[in-house]
C-alpha cells in the first residue's frame, strides 16, 4: 500500500460518509415517511399545505389560499413568500427549516409535509426563486418537479442529487431573473393512481367544514377555497376581518367573535352564508415574543335571526384541538369545545393528541404545560357558562363531557378521570334542562334512560313516545321534555360511563317494568303499554314474568306465564265466562297484546268446560240443601211454638246472584233456535218474568262450534227460580208466575219430576207446601163434604180455619198438574159425620150441626150424578134419612111454613124457593132484587124521554125551520139503544151525521153525571156539534115509574140543563186518553165525571139550547148552498 493509495481511500471514504449524509438519509427518511402514510386521513395533507402558506405569508399581508381538485391532479396556490436556495433544498431534501416570517417556530418541510403525497408521489412546483439576499433578484420555478415515486433508496438518492443539481443553475443567468417576483407558489401533485383521486376526494369532502374555525385562529389567513373541477363546485371562506370583534369580558379573558362569509358556487347557483364564530381569549399571554394569547376556546355558539345566541352540537368529525390547525383524532376529545393555543406540544409526529403526561425523563415539562393551558381553558369556560347559562337558547349542548378515560396509560386514564368528574359535577348543578312541564330543572334532579334504552329510543322514536306516555301517566318524575331525551340520556350516562354505579339518573327497562306492575291502566294507556312490552319481548322477555306487565281483557296487568289467547268468542259467552271462571278469564290476553304472549289458547272446548262446570258446581250445590230446608220447613209447620229451623238467609249463597242470572239467562236465548216452539222456549218468558228481566228481541244465535246444551240452561234457571221462590216468605206476589212455572215444567217429562223438590203447590188455603205434604181431592169428593166435614169435625169457623182439612189438598187449580201421588177419597172423613149422627141415635132436633144434615139428606135426594156422590159417601145417612128429617119438625113455625110451601105446585118454582131461602146472601138478594126493579123501571123511563124528546126537537125545528130546509132532509131517528156509539140521539141533515145528543137523568141527590169513554171521545171530536143534556129527576114519584106512567115532556122540560160546550170542557183530558203508547195514558173503559157544578155553571136552559141549535142549522145550510 502506498501512501497515495492511503490518501485516495480515506478521501472515498470521507466522500462516502459526506454522500450518505447528506442524500442517503434523506432518501431513507422519506421513503419511510410516504410508507407511514396508510393510516392517515387524507385531509391532514390539506392543512399540511395550509400551514406551509401561512408560515410564508408576506409581512403585511395574509395568506390567500387555494385548492383546486382536477381530474389527474390537486393544485395547491399560495401567495406567500418566494423560495430560498434554503427553502428549496429543504423541500427536496423534506427537512424543516424552522422559521418563519412570525418567528413562530414551525416545521415547513418536514416529515409532515410528506403526507401531502398522499395527493401524488410526484409534484410540479412554480413559484419564485429569491436568488440573492444581498441582491435581490428573482427567478420562476416552472414545473419544476419533484418525484417521490420511488422505494429503493439507492433510487431515491439519484433523483434528489439530480433534483438538487438542477436548482443549482437557477438565478446565475442574470438575464433570466426579475426584479419582483412572481405572484404566487403552487404546488400540482399528479394523481398517479386511483388511490390519489380518491384521497383528493375525500380531503375536499373533510376540509371545508373546518375551514371557519381553522380561519377564527389564523388571523393571517384571509381566505381559503376549494375549486372542485370535476363537481362545478367552488366554495371559498373568507375572514373579512384580520382583528376580532370585541364582545365582552371575562375575569380571566374576554369573549370576541370573528365573521366567516362563504361562498358556495354550484351548477345550481351561489349560495352565501355567515358564520360568526365565538371565541374565549384567555388574558394570559406566551412568554416568548410576539405575545399570543395562552389559549383560545371556540364556543359551540351561533346568532339566531333575531341576534340571540344558541348553542350548538359541534360535529363529530371536527377536531377539537388546535395548534392553529386542527389535530386530527381530537375529533371526540371530551367536551363541546375547541381549544387551541401555540403552546401546545404534540404527543407525536402523527399531530393527533396532546401530550398530558411526561415520560418521567425529558418531557414531564411538556406535559405539565399542556395541563395548565387546558386548566386555564376550563376556568375560561366555567366563566363564560356562569354568565352566559340562563340567556342561551339550547344551553343543554354546553353539558357534553366524554373523555377518554379508558387508556392503556393509567396515568392518563387518571387524568382523563379528574376532567371527566370535574365537568361532570358542574354540568350536574345547571339548571337547564327544559322540563315536560315547560319548567327548567336542575340536571341533578333530572331522570334520564339508560344507556341501551337511549339508544334504542334513538333508533325508534315510537318507543319514546310510548316511555313518555308511561311518564305522563305517572307525572311524579322530573324528565326531560321528550324530543331532549335522548340527548340527555347520552350526555349524562357519558358523564358516569366509569362510574355507573353512582348515575342516579337512569331509568332501565327493569326499573319502568317494575312502576307500570304497580299501575291501574285504562284502554288510554294501552297504545303506549303494548309499545314498551313489545320491546321488552324483543328484547328482555324474562321482565314480562318477573312482573305484572300485560293487560288482560279488563285491562288487570298479568304476567306473561299466566296468560293465554281467547278465542274470538261472542260477548254472551265472555260475559258467562267472566262470571263463572273468573281466574281464567283473569289470564285472558288483551286482543292487542297477543304478539306478546304464549301461544296457549282458550278455545271454544275449555269455554264449554268452564261454562258446564260452573253450572254442575252450582246446581250440585244448591240441590244438596233442598232435602233440609223441607225437614225444616216441615219441622216448623208441625211445632209451630217449638223454636224455628228454618232461616231462609242461611240459604242466600246457595241462589244464582243476579249477575249469574243474567248470564245464563243471555246464554239460553242465544242457544234457542229462532221461532222454536219447543219446552225451551216456552219456559224462557216464563223463567224471564220470576228476574224481572225485559227479553231483547234481537239476539245474537250463538254458533254450534261452542257446542252447549241448553237444557243445561233453563234446568239451572228452573232449579233457581223455584229454590228462591221456596226461600221467599211472600209467595203470593209470585202466585200467578208460579202456576205458569208449574204447568210448564209438568208438561215436560224431563222437568216435571222437578217440582216435588220445591215448596210451588198451594193447598185449598192458599198456602204453599210440597207435594209430599198434600193430597189430591179425588174427583168423586164433593167440595162441599169436606166443608161440612170441616164444620162438624174439625170445629172450622169462619174466625178460625187454622183446623180446616184443606190444608192438606192442593188447590184445585193445581190438581191436573200435581206430581204427589196421594189422594183424599172422603170415605173416613164422611164416615166420621155419620157417626156424630149414629151417635144422637138419628135424631138432630136439638143438634147445632142440624141443617148440615139437611143440606146431606137433600143432596142425596136431588138425583143425578152428584146424588150417587153423595150416596157412595153417606150411605148411612141415606138409609136413616126418613127418620132423621122427621126429627127436625118440631117447632110450629117450621110446620106453617112447610105448610106454606106444599101450596107452591110448581114443582121447580119450590126448588128454587127452597135453593134461595137456604142461601146465606138471602137478604142481600132481596135488597138486589127490588134495586134492580127499581133501576129497569128508570131506564124504561129515561128510554121513554129520551124518544119524546128526539120527537120534540124534531118537530120544533120543522116547524121553525120550514122555509130555510126547503127540500133539505131533517130527522132525529128513534134511539134503538141506549148507548149509540157515543151519543142517545143524532140530529142527520140529508142523511148526514150533523148533531150529536147525550141525555142523562139524575135520579138522587148525590149522583154526578158519568159520561163512558165513547161519549168522551165523541164529544171532544165534534165540540161544536155535542150537546149534554142533564136531567134533574131527583123527587120524582118512582111508583109512578114502577107502574110504568111516565112523564110528559112539558113536564120535565123545566129539569133540563144543556151544556153544548161539553166537548170542549172534555178536551183538557184528551191527551190522557188516547192510546199513545209512547206516553203515559189512561185505558180503555174509563168514565168522565161531570159534576153538579159543572152543570149549574156551564148549563143553559132548554129553550136557549133550541135557538142556538136553530141558528147552527142555518148556518150549515148556507153553507151546502154556497158550496153547490
């Protein structure tokens, strides 16, 4: 080895150290970067760009930027400062020059900026050259590209040795430079793919809405723009204004607000827009010049039309913290706020969060700084709340706190923790929340959904709105007005997402089951009800037999196990099953609930079984008690003074309640065929008439699927009425039903054997009994033995009957339809009369009973079927009846009268002497008799008068009316009755009913006329042409009467008073009358009084009667004149 091959080799190697310094690591470096660009949004290469135009702005002015989206590229247009030979090989070289025209420490080209080729591996640059500093002349860059397409490092090196050769030549031909620059630097990234378009996309999509608040914190940017070539959309935002506008002050800042003014230009048109952004600027500044304020919170506050402010959601794709531009991945950092301020370092390269804590070696400085400044923010913003809360419209979007304090870090979960329950506790006391009441409330007294309803609520606005009926129903929580719910329900549940057990805000599913179990609910709440057990069944179906949640028919909340689908059952058979199998009705699903619950149905074969047992239980029973209350009732009848068994209320849970009744009832009807003729339907009025039940004419006929048995029915009903007609103590109120009862189910063979059960037959005293107790008369014992038998033998009175042997026979109406099979013949009773007279060795003279043993003797006497009655029951009597009757006449007034009697020689007319004088209504007869003589010969009378005095009339009006009838016909027929329809004579014209005469004769004193219910109605219907004339008879010679000599007309003419106003006196008691069945009203045959009164006031003379008439008669023949 020479000494000059030494030299050469270290001088290679000096020149390979140098070469790899200073293109090798470069190369390397940058091929790294682009490689890490996989995970990065696109729209970070965008404000990459924007923070390089504002780190060149020139002094006194801003920055005016613009992106324009092509079809193969993305033009980034500036139009700040020119290069430097520095900045330049920075550029290629991608390292940072660290200064700016501020003084702020900024990385221009560094490893940031490689996320821009995300728009293009390869860029065309123009822009100016500063050639010399000492002599400043400049030179354009054209097209200059620059190309980072390449991946072998070896590669990489030749292209920027290449690239970085070529600007060395720029600005020595002085020919080719200029004293000013060239307005403005772009760069052109060249879509060298797909991705790269997609990327440009994407980015353009992103940016904009970040652009406002991006411009609020760069005052030296005075606009921005995206030009979209392939949409035709262009929007631009412009900060008019480099200075804030002064709103007012803080304790520790103030608050100011800057104007954005966008436009938006489309195929569609331009549209412009404000946005006025609102900022808190801290008073404390950087320590380093220029002074800056320390921070910077945009608040999440907009201006209405009318100038007041509204809080507002900021998005959740807007970063929220700042180092002038936004740090993308702060998108959800924890509240509603932005913050920026120049001070704040970067955890990493990737700009996508704050240090907050230090390695414990050499950035614990950085950390604890970027503590201070958000410390700093907070107090800032608790100010602006203090003052601002109660003014804001929407103040509820302050209250967001969700930081991230689930982090592999613990200490900055710690953290994240400590600002969490910072913000947590004084969003707690605002008193914000807008109530259903219209109210504020404080949030700590606010019940919020949890966090799965919430969101389900979200996604299905139906839910809420059923959860706030439930609320309404109840209206004791304090809640959010229904459409903050859901806000509310997030925000708060993020403030306790760690600490959930102290969130004593939220309502579960589980808790709003547990308060509707507890609820009365009412067919309102059913729409709201089904909607929150529908989710409950969707989605946590085990609540639904944990607590009553599910109404059933009458709306009674059930558990879901018990429940079961009923078939579509007529409302007659639901009515019966509500009623007789209450716990299973109970457990009927309501119609609307059916998609909650089982699959069990209650069909019409478990209706039936329900129905048909409830019946057989029942009768089962009360048919077991009907053997005791017999014995007893039999008991008390035997001793009465011995202490009663019988008590008809021990008895009272054994009868049909009236609801049973009348579900049995409706049942029956519906089972009957219609227009049947069968027992069944005989005895449905009859069974109707005991419950005092109106029978509907149109039924519903129940269908054969039920398949039930109406004789199940009307037996159940048969067996009621009749056991609670025994319990009753008043029978003779039901008597006429109870025959009807009777006859019925006796004609029927299934039935009748029913009746020797029930206490329904009276005996001949009227006393109901059992048929067991009772005896049928034979039809060949006389009635009227037994009453003798009664008189004699059992010393019956008519005071006292209590001994009488007709309380052991059934009435006699009841005998056809008697289920008992004993039978009083008569034969011991007779017997027992024969004897007392056997025992007076035949001989009555003196006997009290004497004229019994005529009336014996006499009807064995008369012959015919009755007499061989009478002789198969006394033949004793009858062979002793000589001897007995010769007995009898002893006194001599007996013998001159049957003397008297055997004068009569008409056989029957001493029949009927001997029948009447042996009646006991003898006198009273003979005082009837002379009445009705008496009365014959007044009606003869009144006949009489009535025939003169038609005559009268009609004469007096022929004659008086002779010229004026001319050819007109006038008559007053004879009265064939007397009661014509209405009246006692009509005066016809022309054979035409035209007057109308009622006469009535007064006979005493203290009789009123009575007009019947045809002369009523007549007189009211003709009131012009009915007259009543009254008779005053009294002091008459009635044997004048009696020997039929009448009276002369002239002679009673002075008696009469004539009222030919009658029919309107009788119109008051019109409506009354007539059959209206829609009214109340009086029946048929009724009698209308007219009283002496009536008669003196309203009666005139006879003579005055017969002109009026006259004139009447006038009147109507001018009228059939004028008419003809």
């Amino acid at each position: 080895m020479t000494q000059e091959e030494y030299l050469a080799s270290v001088q290679k190697s000096q020149e390979e150290a140098h070469d790899e310094t200073t293109w090798g690591k470069p190369a390397r470096d940058i091929i790294t970067g682009i490689g890490n660009n996989g995970g990065i949004r696109p729209v970070r290469a965008i404000w990459e760009l924007v923070q390089n135009a504002r780190d060149v702005v020139c002094d006194g002015k801003r920055a005016k930027i613009v992106f324009t989206r092509n079809d193969n590229s993305l033009d980034f247009i500036h139009d700040g400062i020119p290069f430097t030979h520095k900045t330049i090989e920075a550029l290629i070289m991608q390292t940072s020059s660290k200064v700016s025209s501020n003084n702020v420490q900024v990385g221009q080209y560094g490893t940031g900026f490689l996320t821009t080729h995300l728009f293009g591996l390869k860029f065309k640059l123009t822009a100016p050259l500063l050639t010399s500093e000492q002599f400043p002349r400049y030179y354009k860059i054209s097209d200059f590209e620059i190309d980072r397409s390449a991946t072998d490092k070896e590669v990489m090196r030749e292209k920027l040795k290449a690239q970085w050769n070529e600007t060395q030549n720029w600005g020595k031909d002085f020919s080719q430079t200029t004293e000013k620059p060239f307005e403005h630097t772009q760069f052109s990234y060249q879509h060298e793919g797909k991705q790269a378009q997609l990327n440009a996309e994407s980015a353009f999509k992103d940016a904009p809405d970040m652009v406002p608040f991006v411009l609020s914190i760069n005052s030296n940017v005075e606009s921005i723009c995206f030009d979209d070539k392939l949409t035709g959309e262009k929007v631009t935002y412009v900060r008019e204004r480099k200075e804030m506008d002064f709103v007012e002050n803080l304790t520790d800042g103030k608050i100011c607000k800057t104007k954005v003014h966008r436009t938006k230009n489309t195929n569609a048109g331009e549209n412009d827009k404000d946005y006025y952004i609102y900022c808190i600027i801290s008073n404390e500044e950087t320590d380093n010049e220029p002074k800056r304020s320390k921070v910077v919170v945009t608040l999440p506050i907009t201006e209405d039309e009318d100038g007041a402010l509204r809080v507002i959601r900021f998005d959740k794709t807007l970063p929220q913290v700042y180092i002038y531009l936004p740090l993308l991945g702060t998108e959800e950092w924890g509240f509603n706020y932005l913050l920026h301020s120049s001070l704040f370092t970067c955890d990493k390269d990737s700009r996508d969060s704050l240090r907050l804590v230090g390695n414990g070696q050499n950035n614990d400085d950085q950390a604890v700084a970027n503590r201070s400044i958000i410390d700093l923010a907070n107090k800032l913003i608790c100010q602006f709340i203090d003052k601002k809360v109660t003014i804001l419209r929407d103040a509820k979007y302050l209250c967001r706190a969700s930081f991230k304090t689930r982090q592999a870090d613990n200490k900055l979960s710690e953290y994240y923790s400590t600002l969490q329950a910072f913000w947590r506790n004084k969003f707690e006391n605002l008193c914000i929340v807008d109530g259903t009441d219209s109210a504020k409330h404080f949030v700590s007294e606010t019940k919020v959904l949890d966090e799965t309803l919430a969101k389900d609520c979200e996604e299905d606005s139906e839910l809420l709105d059923a959860i706030y009926g439930l609320f309404a129903k109840l209206n004791t929580w304090i809640v959010p007005k229904k459409e903050d719910m859901v806000y509310w329900s997030n925000t708060i549940n993020r403030w306790y997402q760690d600490e959930e057990e102290k969130n004593g805000h939220q309502f579960t599913i589980t808790s709003l089951a547990a308060v509707i179990s507890k609820l009365t609910i009412a067919a309102s709440d059913l729409s709201w009800l089904h909607k929150i057990d529908k989710y409950i069944f969707d989605y946590q179906d085990g609540l639904l037999d944990t607590y009553t949640l599910i109404p059933n028919e009458v709306l009674k909340l059930q558990k879901k196990a018990h429940l079961m689908k009923p078939a579509d059952f007529d409302n007659v058979v639901k009515e019966a099953l509500s009623l007789m199998d209450t716990d299973t009705v109970d457990n009927f699903a309501h119609s609307d609930f059916f998609d909650v619950v089982n699959d069990t149905v209650f069909d019409y074969a478990k209706a039936k079984e329900s129905i048909t047992n409830y019946i057989n239980n029942h009768n089962t029973e009360q048919n077991g008690v009907r053997g005791s209350i017999m014995t007893y009732k039999q008991h008390d009848l035997q001793y009465p003074q011995s202490a009663q068994l019988f008590n008809a209320s021990n008895y009272e849970t054994k009868k049909l309640s009236d609801d049973a009744v009348a579900v049995i009832l409706n049942l029956y009807k519906s089972l009957l065929p219609e227009d049947s003729e069968a027992i069944s339907a005989k005895l449905l009025p009859v069974i109707a008439e005991f419950y005092e039940i109106s029978l509907q004419k149109n039924v519903v006929r129940l269908n054969k699927k039920y398949d039930l048995d109406v004789r199940q029915f009307y037996t159940t009903l048969i067996y009621d009425s009749l056991f609670k007609f025994t319990l009753m103590s008043d029978k003779i109120t039901k008597a006429t039903w109870v025959k009807q009862m009777v006859e019925l189910v006796y004609s029927y063979s299934d039935t009748k054997s029913y009746l020797s059960y029930y206490q329904v037959y009276p005996d001949q005293q009227g006393n109901y009994k059992y048929a067991e107790w009772l005896k049928k008369k034979s039809p060949a014992l006389p009635v009227r033995a037994l009453e003798i038998y009664d008189t004699i033998i059992n010393k019956v009175t008519d005071i006292n009957r209590s001994s009488s042997i007709k309380k052991d026979i059934v009435d006699e109406d009841y005998s056809k339809w008697f289920v008992g099979t004993n039978v009083l013949e008569g034969h011991v009773q007779c017997q027992e009369i024969e004897k007392e007279v056997q025992n007076k060795g035949y001989s009555i003279t003196t006997y009290e009973h004497q004229k019994l043993i005529v009336e014996i003797i006499e009807k064995l006497t008369n012959g015919g079927i009755e007499s061989e009655q009478w002789h198969a029951l006394f033949s004793d009597i009858d062979n002793k009846k000589g001897q007995i009757m010769f007995s009898i006449i002893q006194s001599q007034t007996k013998k001159d009268s049957i003397f008297t009697l055997m004068k009569v020689e008409d056989d029957s007319k001493l029949k009927a002497i001997a029948n009447l004088v042996n009646d006991p209504d003898f006198d009273h007869i003979l005082r009837l008799s002379k009445e009705i003589i008496d009365q014959e010969a007044r009606e003869a009378n009144d006949f009489y008068f009535k025939k003169e005095l038609g005559n009268y009339v009609e004469d007096i009006l022929l004659k008086e009316l002779n010229e004026e009838l001319g050819e007109n016909v006038l008559e007053i027929p004879e009265p064939v009755t007397n009661e014509q329809g209405g009246q006692d004579l009509i005066l016809r014209l022309n054979g035409n009913d035209f007057y109308y005469f009622e006469i009535k004769s007064r006979w005493t004193s203290n009789r009123s006329v009575l007009m019947s219910t045809m002369q009523h109605r007549r007189s009211y219907e003709n009131s012009d042409n009915y007259a009543l004339l009254a008779t005053d008879m009294v002091g008459y010679d009635m044997d004048r009467v009696r020997r039929h000599e009448y009276p002369s007309f002239d002679e009673i003419k002075p008696r009469i008073a004539v009222l030919d106003n009658i029919g309107k006196l009788n119109e008051r008691l019109k409506d009354a009358t007539q059959n209206n069945d829609d009214k109340v009203h009086i029946a048929g045959g009724y009698q209308v009084l007219v009283s002496q009164d009536v008669i003196l006031n309203e009666g005139k003379t006879f003579e005055s009667f017969i002109d009026s008439l006259k004139d009447k008669i006038r009147q109507e023949l001018q009228r059939q004149k004028s008419a003809s």
